[in-house]
C-alpha cells in the first residue's frame, strides 16, 4: 500500500508542478470522451434504435 500512496504524490506532484501541461492534457482528453459519447450516441440513433414498419403505422393509427 505505501508503494500505491507514493505512486500517487509523485503523480499529484508532477500535475502541480505543470499545471498548463495538466490542463492541456485533461482537457484533450475530456474533449475526447466527450466526442466518443456523442459517435456513439449518433450510431445508437441513425442504425440500431430504428422502429420497424409494423410500430410505425400502428403508432401513426393510434394518433388519429
């Protein structure tokens, strides 16, 4: 556990001590993430979450 806990306050140090290399890298890869999530939100949308013709004339009945 001491070898996890040094590991750790040489990281947090090593951001301290750079701190526009630690946001330029945070932000990329938040920036990254957030684009991945929305591909694959798009992919959810346009190729697997399409209704079949059966839901769609049965919902269009039930509107009128």
């Amino acid at each position: 556990m001491s070898i996890l806990k040094q590991e750790f306050k040489l990281a947090i140090s090593s951001l301290l001590r750079l701190p526009g290399f630690s946001l330029t890298v945070i932000t990329t890869l938040a920036a990254t993430l957030a684009a991945l999530a929305v591909v694959i939100n798009i992919n959810y949308i346009y190729f697997v979450a399409q209704p079949t013709d059966a839901k769609v004339k049965s919902a269009v009945r039930a509107c009128r």
